[in-house]
C-alpha cells in the first residue's frame, strides 16, 4: 500500500491520502465510517459542491435510500442495475452509507473508479452521540467502537484504490481546508462561492441533524402462541433498516434476535416492506409471571406493550 503526502500541512489538518493515482473523468465516491463519525458531515460538503450523492434521500442525515436499499444482502443484482444507472447519468457521483466499509472489497470490485472517503472521530464523542440517537450506554459501548475501529483499519489498510481518511475533530477546526482538500480528491473544480457555502455547513452536531439522527421505533410485543413470543419492531423513517432486538425475562437478557421476518400485516398496515418481525421461543422452564421487556439491542428503548407479565401475552 503506498502513501502520499503524508507529512506536512496534510497531518496537522488531519486528513491524509492513501494510493492516490492521477484522477480519471470519471469517479465514484464511497463515503464510509463508523456510525456519528462524520459521514454526513462529509456527504453534505460533497453534495454542497456539486457531486451527486443521491436522488431519494434525507437532507439532514445525506443517507441514499435508494443506495441503502441496493446495499441490503441478495440484492446484488439490484446494486449492479443503479449503479450502471448512475454512472450513465454522472461522470462523478458517490453516496454515503457509514457501515459500508465492511463491503469495501465488494463495492470497490463494481464501482467505477471508485475513491473512498473514511471518517475518524473520537470514539468517545461517537459513543456520547449514540446516546442521544438511540440511548446506548456510552461507557458500556466504547469496548465495541473500539473493536469496530480495529476492524475499519484492517479494511483500509487492505484498499488498493485512492482513499482520503478524514478527523472530524481537525474538519471541524478547518472546515476551509478539509472542503479543498475533498473538491481536490473528487477532481470538482471548486468556485469561492462553493468553498464558502460548503466551509459554512461543517459544524458540531448542528441541532437539524441531532434531531434528525435520533432513532424512534414503531413496534409491538403480540401473542405468545405454540411456545414463540411475537412481535414486531421498525426504526421510523428507515425503511431498509432491520432492528436488533433484546428478549428480557425479570431483568435479564436471555435471547437476541434480528427483527427481519415479513409480516404481511406490518405491510398492509403501511410500514415498509414489512420485514420487520422477530419470534423468541419460550420453553416451559420459564416462570409464567415473569416480566416481559423487549429492547432494541444494547438500549433502553422498549418495543411497546413490554412490561408484562408473560401470562398476559
């Protein structure tokens, strides 16, 4: 893996490039990173001066829904056919989806020309904002981002493609030069209007994107029927997200589960594709007056209708 530029004004700014090349006509911007590390940050600079990052998608949290979608597993067919279509309509486009550096090896494989943007941020400060969005305990958390980090380092460190890994904490100090430095990775030529308009959005947990980044939930715990605890569970808003969720008997975790089982009527009742509901067997070991609770994962953000007794189910 080679390096460029890698001492100098480059360190103290706090962005660095990794297997730069000469760039082409044509590129395709991956955006990736930890979750409240800077993506959108750096998603909304990109669209700012003039990349294309999506044509369905939230103007607060810059998350590509239709791209979000094509990303869910075995819809690699579906993934091939947008970005063909996008690479017909934008000699350079990108998107952002922070968990994607997980299937960098993929995207990079299919992607023309692709660059790829990392955010760093203090996983401290990421575990204090997943807090606010979906009330993780913040010192309990950092074991995780930790080992998230130590996994996004191996990704990186296996790229062979341009990569431009950016520190939240410097972008927010330089916002001026981590705006030139990215229009420059992405080849965008870069007006002093855009400069300023791009420069004047980077700050620190702007309050639009702090509320819009906090997690609701749809849901509700239903029947216990032939030993399988029911229900169902969906982040608002989201439709492509799948919820991982706690089953609690008395206060202690005893099952974890993915919500991702169709129910059709979650669908017709108008929630997404309706691939939102999880099962939890109960065995005749368990004491028919002990509490229920169902959490999101690692929360304490109850599905509606916990809290009681499992003879009540």
């Amino acid at each position: 893996m080679s390096t460029a530029a890698t001492t100098g004004p480059l360190i103290n700014y706090g962005f660095v490039r990794l297997n730069d090349v000469r760039r082409q006509d044509t590129a395709t911007i991956i955006v990736v990173g930890l979750p409240r590390s800077g993506t959108s940050m750096v998603a909304s600079v990109l669209k700012t001066i003039g990349v294309f990052m999506g044509r369905v998608m939230d103007n607060v949290v810059f998350e590509d829904h239709e791209m979000a979608d094509a990303l869910e597993p075995d819809k690699e067919h579906r993934l091939v056919n947008l970005i063909a279509g996008r690479n017909a309509q934008h000699p350079v486009w990108g998107f952002k989806r922070p968990e994607a550096y997980k299937q960098l090896p993929k995207l990079c494989g299919v992607c023309r020309n692709p660059r790829v943007i990392v955010t760093f941020r203090d996983i401290l400060a990421i575990s204090l904002r997943n807090n606010i969005s979906m009330q993780l305990d913040p010192i309990q958390s950092l074991p995780r981002f930790a080992r998230e980090y130590e996994l996004l380092a191996s990704k990186v460190k296996q790229l062979a493609v341009p990569s431009l890994l950016i520190s939240y904490e410097k972008a927010i100090q330089f916002p001026e030069k981590v705006v030139e430095e990215i229009a420059d990775f992405c080849g965008v030529e870069l007006s002093e209007q855009k400069r300023e308009q791009a420069a004047n959005i980077i700050e620190n947990g702007s309050p639009q994107y702090v509320q819009a980044a906090r997690l609701q939930y749809h849901g509700f715990v239903g029947r216990l029927a032939d030993g399988q605890l029911r229900g169902w569970v969906k982040v608002q808003k989201r439709d492509q997200v799948r919820v991982n969720v706690e089953l609690e008997l008395d206060g202690k975790v005893i099952q974890r589960t993915r919500a991702d089982i169709y129910r059709p009527d979650v669908e017709q009742a108008g929630f997404g594709d309706g691939k939102y509901g999880f099962i939890f067997p109960i065995g005749e070991e368990f004491s028919r007056d002990s509490v229920v609770n169902v959490r999101v994962a690692n929360s304490s953000i109850l599905v509606k209708n916990s809290g009681l007794p499992l003879s009540k189910y």
